[in-house]
C-alpha cells in the first residue's frame, strides 16, 4: 500500500522481452526500488506516487517518445499532465513564450523543454525527477546518448539493430510498419524479412508518388501484405477540421495541418497490427543534421548558426512586430546554441546527433507516435540504449550517405537492395542490373530537382502529398481566416501588413514557404482551441 503507479506509453522489459504493465513496475518498485530502470526499454512516461516517502517520481524514455508538462501553480503546488489542455485551466495566468513560438515557426518544433506557454514546461528524455514533500522538483538522469565506451564497428551495431528488431518481432504476432521508397522504412524491412508473415505494409500518399510505386513493387516480388490508402477527397476537403481536432492532442507541438492524412491511415491500418514498427530515428545512422564541408568546422557559434540554416524551413522572418529578420535569426541562433551547450561534447558530429536525438526525435518526430498509440501499441527499431551509444564512437565514413543502413540491407537482404529508392537513389551499386536503372533514370530525376532549386519554388513534386496545392485551391478562407491578425491570438507578435503579405505570396504565388505558414497557422490553432469556453485564454 501506499505506492500508486500510472503508465503512458508501452514499455518492456529488454532483457525478458515482455511488455511491462503498471503493476510490474509497481511490484518491481515495492522489491527494489528503482533498479527495474537497467532493464527498461520502450517509449513510456510513468509516474510513481510513494506516498510512504512522501515523494512523486517522474521518469521519461531516453527518446521523449512520450513524456509529460508540468507547471507551477501560485501556491507551490505542481500540476503534471499529459495534454496542455489539462492544465490550463487551473493556471491564473498563460501567456506566450515567442522564443517557442519563433522556433515552432521556422523548425517544425520547440528546442529543450519549452512549449508555445511560458508557464508550461515538459520533462526531458532519459531523466527520472523526485518531487519531494517540499514540491521541490529535480531531476538526474538514467541514460544518455554519450555513455559508451569501447570501439563501435559497423558490424557490432548491425547485430545490436538485428538483435532489437528480432526482440520487437517477439512481442507480437501481428505487427504494421509503414513502407515507402526510402532507407528507413527499407532498412527495418531488411530486418523483418525471416517473419514476414507477421507482418502488414502500408503506404499512404498520391497514387503518382514514388512511395507508392516502389512500396507496391517490393510488396508484390517478396510476399508481403501491403495496402494502399490514398489521400482523398474524404481527407483533403475536411482538413481544417481534422487540423483542429488534432491540435490539443498534439498539444500544439506537432503541425496539424500538413498531418491530416495520419489519422485516416493510423484507423484504416489498425484492423491488421496490432503492434506498429516506427522508422523514426533512422536519420541517426546518417548523421542527418551534420553541417556540410567547412559550416561542420569552427566556433560553436558558427557551428550553431550553420545547423540552423541547415534546419530551418524556408520563411519570412520580417512579419514580426518590432523584431527584424536578422533579430529573429539571432534569437535562433542562441537557442541552437544553447541546446548544443548542454552536451558534454566538443566533437560536432555528436553535437548534431546528440540535437537531432533530443529534438528533431523528442519534440517533433515523436509526436506521430503518440497519435498513433490511440490505434496501436509501439516499437521504434532504430532507437535502442545500448545501439545508439554506440554511434559516436562510429567512423565518419559510416554515418555519411546511407553508408550504415545500406549495409544494414546487404547483410539482412541482399535482394531488397536490387530495387532503387525514390529519387532513383541506388542502395548497392555493384549490382550491375541496379545500377544500370540507376544511371538511365536519376538524370531526369536530378533535372527536376534542380529545376527547383533554380526556381526557387517546388516546379516538380516529390511529395506523396501536396498540401501546398490542397490550401491553395481548396482551402484558401481557411488559411486567411487562420492568419487573420485582428481576430489571431499571436497577433501581437506580428506586423499586420507583413502577415499580410505572407499570406497573399503563400496564396497567390509558387514558393517555398508551406512548411513556415502552417506551422503558425498550426500554432495558431491550439492557442484558439485552448481559448474555447472553459479554458484559459493565452495572449502575445
């Protein structure tokens, strides 16, 4: 008695490989306290109320996969929830933080610990925080990405990756997994190809879409359940609603606009799995955020500002209210740096791994997860303790270009390889057949992609969606009643006329600012939704 336990998420015990359950953790704490830690895997927030030690404990998975918001209320107590929503009702005062904001806007996702209030602060990976009987809240952490030791070699990760899929293929007979024409998705394949029969594909997207080609063609040569789920018109034409439902659940950290198509798939795909295989986190393998050439070199501050460029959407940082562009870019600038001060690390691989681990994967990748654990429980095959300690001490020549996921295949299944990528990339070029397809179909490719790139705007889509023209032909009131500044709640962060501005060229012209626009229209709806009757109201 006295030891209450609550669970979100789905972990197991990695050396049983057994799904553990609130009262397994509970009968694990009452004999030894928090030793069941060494033998926890998976993606979980779980929280511990001891009422005998008159202390509450909060412990977050290494990857933030699932964690939880805590705030301060004005008489010391500390309120812990997992939806912002929740919360805000019972705080006498919110108010915008513009740093999150300005990272929302031009990343896709808030850096460390923030959220779009001030008041409202999340949990980090990898950490196990005491509230104590003072309400003091701190925090140590269980694992971190840069405790390895020894050499790493990419055979000895190869195994850890082999050994981690077989380990998730043991915890259910009916597994789902997304398929498209990239490495990821490939790379996991590779793995799961001796259990085939356990498994169902999907791809969702554009029937045109190079994912849906390709998916359909390694389904039909290897036997492998797969569907299709087309974007139609039943998602396309009710995508602001589907925007706004979604908002406090993703508690305005995921844009839910350019999401629509999740759910439909998430639904239709639950009636065969019942455990889903994530590709999230496959982009550690290849060192995804590394600035390219003499931008990976220097001061941490020139290192910070080139990983910001690296990962900003295309933007116009000149709408903002007394803040010009080259403000906003030092702001960010700082919060890149600030996140890059806080690993112990001066090697700038590791620094970009350690910051696409902690907030591509914890505040914006995991979000897809947490949606699709409404439907399923979940597996993340490239994100494992032991695995990921071990990519720091790996070459940089195997963290470049594929180089690892593509060995990945050669070892697991060499025939996958034989079938190109999208793009017409090639994932083993001594295969003579392979690389013949390669060669006569990747100039078109690349002709297209730097048509692009000369452009300055999308001629030529890649996409297996196109929200960019969905917005413009089908929902343009949408997006200007969205982005109206007399009725926004942000409004005061942004110059009216510039806002304006963004919206006609977003409307009216091709360009690269999709992502930028409906991450504030995103923004912008879970701070009205959380303005709804009964809940707090926030303002700039």
């Amino acid at each position: 008695g006295g030891v209450e336990v609550s669970i979100v998420g789905y972990p197991y015990d990695r050396r049983r490989i057994a799904w553990l359950h609130a009262e397994d953790i509970h009968r694990r704490y009452i004999e030894g306290r928090t030793a069941f830690l060494e033998d926890l895997e998976g993606s979980f927030a779980i929280m511990i109320l001891d009422r005998n030690r008159r202390q509450c404990l909060v412990i977050i998975d290494p990857y933030k996969i699932f964690t939880l918001f805590h705030a301060a209320l004005p008489d010391g107590r500390i309120i812990i929830s997992d939806r912002i929503g929740e919360m805000t009702p019972h705080l006498p005062d919110v108010s915008i933080d513009r740093t999150a904001a300005l990272e929302f806007f031009n990343f896709g996702f808030v850096l460390g610990d923030k959220t779009l209030l001030e008041e409202v602060r999340m949990f980090e990976p990898g950490r196990m925080y005491t509230i104590d009987d003072r309400l003091s809240l701190g925090g140590e952490a269980y694992w971190t990405f840069l405790d390895g030791e020894g050499n790493a070699t990419a055979n000895r990760l190869i195994d850890a990756f082999d050994t981690h899929v077989a380990n998730g293929l043991r915890l259910s007979e009916r597994i789902s997994m997304p398929l498209t024409g990239g490495l990821d998705s490939r790379t996991v394949l590779s793995a799961c190809m001796g259990a085939r029969e356990k498994l169902h594909c999907y791809t969702h997207g554009r029937r045109s879409s190079d994912d849906v080609r390709i998916a359909g063609k390694i389904a039909r040569r290897f036997g492998i359940r797969h569907d299709y789920y087309e974007i139609g018109s039943d998602i396309i034409e009710h995508i602001p609603e589907i925007a706004r439902s979604m908002s406090l659940h993703c508690n305005g950290l995921l844009n839910t606009v350019t999401s629509a198509h999740f759910l439909s798939s998430y639904e239709r795909e639950s009636a065969y799995g019942e455990l889903f295989f994530s590709g999230i986190g496959g982009e550690l393998l290849r060192s995804y955020y590394m600035p390219s050439g003499e931008e990976g070199g220097g001061t941490l501050e020139a290192f910070a500002g080139a990983l910001r460029r690296k990962i900003q959407f295309g933007s116009d940082n000149g709408i903002y209210s007394g803040m010009s562009a080259s403000e906003a870019a030092e702001i960010l600038d700082g919060s890149v740096r600030a996140e890059l001060s806080r690993y112990s690390t001066d090697d700038r691989r590791t620094l970009a791994e350690c910051f696409y681990l902690e907030n591509r994967i914890g505040n914006f990748l995991a979000l897809s997860m947490r949606l699709l654990s409404r439907y399923f429980k979940t597996f993340n095959p490239f994100l494992e303790r032991e695995m990921l300690r071990m990519i720091p001490r790996l070459p940089d020549a195997l963290t470049s270009g594929g180089e690892l996921q593509r060995r990945i295949i050669l070892h697991n299944a060499p025939e996958l390889a034989r079938i190109l990528m999208d793009r017409a990339r090639i994932v083993d070029s001594s295969d003579s057949i392979a690389l013949m397809k390669h060669l006569l179909q990747r100039p078109f490719v690349l002709a297209r992609i730097y048509s692009n790139r000369l452009a300055g705007r999308r001629l030529f889509n890649f996409s297996f969606t196109d929200y960019d023209a969905w917005l413009k032909h089908r929902h343009r009131e949408f997006v200007m009643e969205t982005l109206d500044h007399g009725n926004m709640r942000l409004g005061r962060l942004f110059d009216r006329a510039g806002l304006e501005g963004l919206t006609r060229r977003f409307l009216d012209t091709r360009s690269n600012l999709l992502g930028f626009v409906t991450n504030i229209m995103s923004a912008e709806i879970f701070l009205d939704r959380l303005g709804e009757p009964g809940k707090r109201r926030p303002g700039a």
